[in-house]
C-alpha cells in the first residue's frame, strides 16, 4: 500500500495520489496537494497566505515548519491604507471583517513548501507542481460546497474588478454557481515560474516586486523589505500525554495547539468515555472544557497577542480551572486542512490559510494575499494596534496521534476559533469512545465561545433541555455545517491504513494501493 490522503477537495487529494503513485513520499504528497489546493479551493487558501506543517518522518525526529504570515516591519498612517469593513453571513451568525490591501501580512506559504522540499522531498518541484498547472489552464468545476462558500464571501471576492474577472461567475449578481468552471491562467504561469525559478522569484524576484509595488501604489503595508526578510521557523511540536495516547501539535507561538493541550489537561480528570455520546452528562462537561479554555485564552493573552504557555500549562492553573470544569472541591474561517501517511511510515499533517482573502489580485500573478490583519481571531488589538515584525498567531494546530500498539493518526481542521474545538472532539471521539476514524471526524459537534453555545444538526436536541436551560445563549444548527470545522483526518495501523474527509467542508479520502 502506498498510503492514504485526506483533503478538502477531490484535486487535491488527487494530485497527491498521482505523486504517491509515481513512487514519492508523504510529503511530496502534501507539498503537491498544497499547490493543488491553492488552485481548487482558492477561497480557502492561496499563495498569498500562510501555514504549517507537522512532519513526523518515518525515520527522524518530528518536526513543525512554521510557515504562518508575519507582521509587516513598518506602518502606515491609517488615512493611507486600503482597509475596508466588510460583514460576512455564516447562517446563524454573522462576522465582520477587514479587507483590502492594507490587511495583508506577510505570506510565508510558499517560503514554506519549498523548505519542506529541500529537507525531505524526494521528487522535483516541477513535478510536483504539474497536477496544478494543469487545474488551473484547464479550469476547476465549482462543487456544491465550493459555490456555497463563494456565495458567503461573494462581498470579499466580487470587491475588485481583477478578483470579479476570476470569481465573478456567470450566475445572478455575478456569483459563482455550482457547475461554473474557474479559469486562472495567470496563476498557472506563476506556478510554472516558481517551479523553474523558486521560492526567491516570490520573496526576492519579480513577484516581489509586483507585490510591493502593488502595495506602494494601492494603500499596502508590504515591502519588499518585508518580503525579503521572512522567514520559515523550525519547531519541536508540542506534546502531551492524554490518556494512553501520545499528541503532537503545533507549538506557540500559535495558540491553537496549546489550548488543545489544555482542554485536554482538564479532562484529564474526568471519566468522558463513561457518559454516553451526545449525552447531556457528554456535551455538559464538553461545554464546560470549551468556556474554561476560552476564559483561559484571555486571561493568558500577552500584549504581543502570544499565549503565556508556562501559565497555561502550569499544574497550579490547570487545577484550578479543572475544578471549575468537573465540579470538585475548589479547583477561519477561510482555512483547509490535508493529512497524509505513506507505506514507509512518513506522516505529514499540513494546516492553510489566507483568511478571507483580501479581495484584491496582486497584477500579473492570480494571487490574492490574505487579510490576516484584518481578522480579529488573529489581530485581538485591532487592525491598528498590531506589532511590526512579528509572526502572527494562530488558531491551525496540525496534529498527530500515537497509539501504543503502534497506530499513528493525522489530523488537522480549518475554522476559524472553532479550530482547537473540531480537533479537540476529533481527539476525544478517537480516544474517550473508541471511535473509529469515519465516525469520529462525522459525529456530530458543539462550540463554546464564551458564553454562548452552538450545537450542529444529528444532536438529539430534543433531549437535552437541562443542557440548554444550563446555556441560555446557545444557537442550534439544523445539519452538518462547515462552521463546526473540516477535520480531513488518515490513519495507519496495523491492518491497513483509513482516512476520512470531513463532509463539512467538502472532505475526500483515498486509500492508495
């Protein structure tokens, strides 16, 4: 067996079956299924943004390749930026964003694919980069999910007339429809020069020079300075015992990771797996988990926008916040996921983004940078009053799970806050109930942010009005929906390997024999 893939979208999973077929590893995989997915879910993440890699090579130690935007080194007056609000519609609830060219940080994802090339690919970049060029010449057929997606964001990707000439679409008030097909023939010229010329045609080239002087000339912050200046960093993961599993994530200065390693912590002292799936008791003490993380987010909040991770995981303050939860004496949103295991034993798990996108096209490329500025789950301070020269938070937490009888698992989830949520009850589902991994990615979920609790669609809700009565400010979601996450998640073990794509966000797997 040559492995297995999960992915948000059936090209990319695709394109990283035609690369394991042709004899390369998991990670060319994933870096082929990067550009893949660039052009076949482009509102989810783009050249423009940023990410990470966990990499647990089969022979070697595991390692994080922080590839996440950093912070422009210089500011501008707020009267000369391109920053525009803009109100986005999820159904049940409402965010508002900034977008414009002033909301861009410094992208790092290719920076980042291309180190993870040069340390443990096997395969040439233009290889690599074919099943993408190719996607993007011959154009990509919008699925259901794809065109619901363009429909929330339609206000973001019909803001310019550069981005209306890609992602207008042929429907009523120019909207991408299921069916339509997207063509980006200048994105496809961009792949091509990369895989020739390389990451420094992006951050020293003339892709630099087209991105700074977009920038100069229409209200940016980016300079080739900036460009120039980014940096990939390499971090042990995070890892945390719980249970009788071994859990590897993404470290700070991301906060994802961590509050994943905290909630777990909590539940350390709780007999989960005891309540019955979708209980009260379950879903209660679940709820409870996610309120204690997210007043512990807060409180632990540095003024650079980092999470203090020794206070976070300090025995004192996990305690007392345990006790809140178990009841003892005092005690993006625009994201995509891709997780891939190969025969050898090589595991990569892979977490992108570029925001909302931030609706403008940098000319000549067919790339829109992203609008991390702009998002308030990265930027708490406000679009003003974020730090130059800092590699930004973020919530992605690309993470494996080491089994004792050997069985490895990847997983990984896009959405936004709801991000360490997905991948919590992923987690628990794989470890508390025993689950396999089709149904602990499909089982229903539940988010808690603050105070107030959302429940999705296949919950028995009927049932469970103490629970609601104990959440007054709680909101039900009739189905399945992609603001609970999309945690594409693989598994190898001794009888063979499985995966399961999130049908929330439009997930694929395959077994590659």
């Amino acid at each position: 067996m040559r492995g297995v893939i999960a992915a948000g979208h059936e090209l990319t999973v695709h394109a990283a079956e035609v690369v394991l077929r042709e004899g390369g590893n998991a990670f060319d995989a994933i870096v082929a299924a990067h550009f893949a997915a660039c052009v076949a879910e482009p509102i989810l993440t783009s050249l423009g943004g940023g990410g990470f890699l966990l990499a647990k090579p089969a022979s070697g130690q595991p390692l994080v390749f922080d590839f996440f935007v950093h912070t422009p080194y210089e500011k501008r007056t707020p009267e000369a930026l391109d920053a525009r609000e803009v109100a986005i519609d999820f159904g049940p609830a409402r965010q508002s964003f900034h977008i414009g060219r002033g909301t861009s940080a410094t992208p790092g994802v290719v920076k980042g694919v291309f180190e993870a090339h040069r340390r443990l690919c096997t395969m040439p970049m233009r290889e690599l980069c074919a099943p993408a060029i190719r996607y993007a010449r011959e154009g990509v057929r919008m699925n259901a999910l794809l065109a619901y997606i363009a429909g929330v964001v339609h206000p973001i990707y019909t803001e310019s007339p550069a981005a209306r000439a890609i992602y207008g679409g042929s429907g009523p008030h120019a909207r991408l429809l299921e069916g339509d097909i997207i063509r980006q023939p200048a994105l496809a010229e961009t792949l091509e020069a990369l895989a020739i010329e390389g990451d420094d045609l992006f951050y020293r080239g003339e892709i630099a020079h087209l991105i700074a002087r977009d920038g100069e000339q229409g209200g940016g912050l980016l300079t080739r300075a900036d460009l120039e200046r980014y940096a990939v960093e390499l971090r042990e993961p995070l890892i945390t015992e719980y249970r009788d599993v071994t859990i590897m994530t993404n470290p700070p200065p991301s906060s994802g990771g961590i509050l994943i390693a905290f909630a777990l912590k909590l539940l350390d002292g709780a007999r989960l797996g005891a309540h019955t799936f979708g209980s009260i008791e379950h879903l209660r003490l679940l709820a409870k988990v996610m309120r204690a993380t997210s007043s512990a987010r807060v409180e632990a909040l540095q003024p650079d926008g980092y999470l203090d991770p020794r206070k976070l995981l300090d025995a004192h303050y996990l305690a007392r916040y345990r006790q809140q939860v178990i009841g003892r004496p005092r005690a993006t949103r625009g994201t995509t996921h891709i997780s891939v295991i190969d025969g050898k034993g090589n595991v990569a798990s892979m977490s992108l983004s570029n925001g909302e996108g931030c609706g403008e096209i940098v000319p000549g490329t067919g790339i829109m940078l992203n609008n991390m500025l702009g998002e308030d789950d990265l930027s708490p301070h406000g679009l003003k009053n974020w730090r130059p020269g800092l590699r930004m938070s973020s919530m992605m937490a690309p993470s494996l799970v080491l089994r004792p009888r050997g069985e490895v698992i990847a997983t990984g989830s896009g959405g936004s806050n709801r991000i360490r949520t997905a991948i919590l009850q992923v987690l628990i589902n794989l470890v508390d109930y025993d689950m396999d991994v089709e149904p602990a990615v499909r089982s229903p979920r539940i988010h808690m942010e603050g105070d107030k609790l959302s429940l999705e669609g296949g919950l028995a809700i009927e049932k469970l009005e103490a629970l609601l009565a104990a959440f007054p400010e709680h909101e039900t979601w009739p189905e399945l929906n992609l603001f609970f996450g999309g945690a594409h998640t693989v598994m190898r073990a001794e009888s063979g390997f499985r995966g399961a794509g999130d049908p929330r966000r439009g997930g694929v797997s395959r077994i590659v024999p």
